[in-house]
C-alpha cells in the first residue's frame, strides 16, 4: 500500500470514499435517513477546495493507494479549534477508510504517515474530533495512541444534536 498526496484527479474519488464510510460507519448512529441521502457529487466541492489549498506538509489530504485505488484518506490542516495554538497543533480533521478495508492495516499505515506529515510540519502534538457514540473509531483512535482531552463539543449533524469528543497525542520530537 502506497499513502501519497491527493491530487486533482482523485477528487472524485475522495467523494466517494466519503460517501462509502459514512453511509457503513454511523449506521445505527446518526439517521438512516441522513446517510441513504449522501452522494458523492454533494462532496465534491468540499474535496476540490481540501486539495487545492494543500500546503505540505501542515495541511492537504493524503490517501491510501492499494493496487491502483483509493481505499481510505485523511484530511490534515493546522488546528481550527479556538482554545489551541494552530503553529502548535495540528488537526486530523477526517479520516476514513472504506469498510471493505477494515481490519487490514490500511487505517494503521494511514495515521502513521499523518502522524509523520504533522512531525515534518514542526507541529508538538495533533488532536481529531471523533463521534461520541462511535466505539469502533474510538478504539481505533485509542490504539493508534490518541487519548481523550476533556474537551467536547456538540455539533448539528442532518438536524440531529451529536456529540463530539476531542482527541491528542503528542507528536515525536
């Protein structure tokens, strides 16, 4: 498996990705309603900005190429949240790999080369923002040595109130 900068031609794709692990994903936890919605056209316009304002290595989107196709991608960037130093933190903001990818290795290759991504931008430490409800990503996230900060917020997801809880680590020096 090669993880590689997205570029222009994979932006499609992205979507469809998106779409795809979402629609697995948060089965059972945010509408059904709400996921048979999504399509990928709808993320396009999301992915083509996320792409095109890559500034390597503190912000872009990298993916998981296995054999030709794009199986998972995480979308990194300087941290949005008010309470931190964005020249300090970096963000995962998402991060998804296709269901049909689950339990390879693919989310483990993936958030390592993020993890080196944020080093090589001098960031101390990285946080993610993770649905409190989703045990699987959560025990991900916990095994790739993410722990919880205290911090939660509530977001607005297909008109339904969620929570959300931060995660951190700290990067290597």
């Amino acid at each position: 498996m090669l993880v590689r900068p997205a570029g222009v031609g994979d932006i499609e794709r992205l979507a469809e990705v998106h779409v795809l692990s979402w629609q697995v994903g948060y089965r059972g936890l945010l509408a059904q309603s709400l996921l048979d919605g999504l399509r990928p056209a709808q993320r396009v316009p999301r992915w083509t900005a996320a792409v095109r304002q890559a500034a390597w290595p503190a912000r872009g989107v990298l993916v998981a190429d296995e054999a030709g196709e794009m199986v998972g991608f995480a979308s990194l960037h300087p941290s949005a949240d008010h309470d931190q130093d964005a020249t300090e933190v970096g963000e995962v903001a998402s991060f998804y790999v296709l269901p049909a990818a689950w339990g390879r290795g693919v989310g483990g290759q993936l958030m390592a080369a993020a993890v080196r991504m944020f080093g090589a931008a001098g960031f101390a430490s990285a946080t993610l923002w993770v649905l409190e409800t989703n045990a699987r990503a959560i025990r991900f996230y916990a095994h790739q040595g993410w722990e919880p900060d205290g911090v939660i917020r509530d977001d607005v997801v297909g008109g339904i109130t969620v929570r959300d809880v931060r995660y951190r680590r700290k990067l290597p020096a």
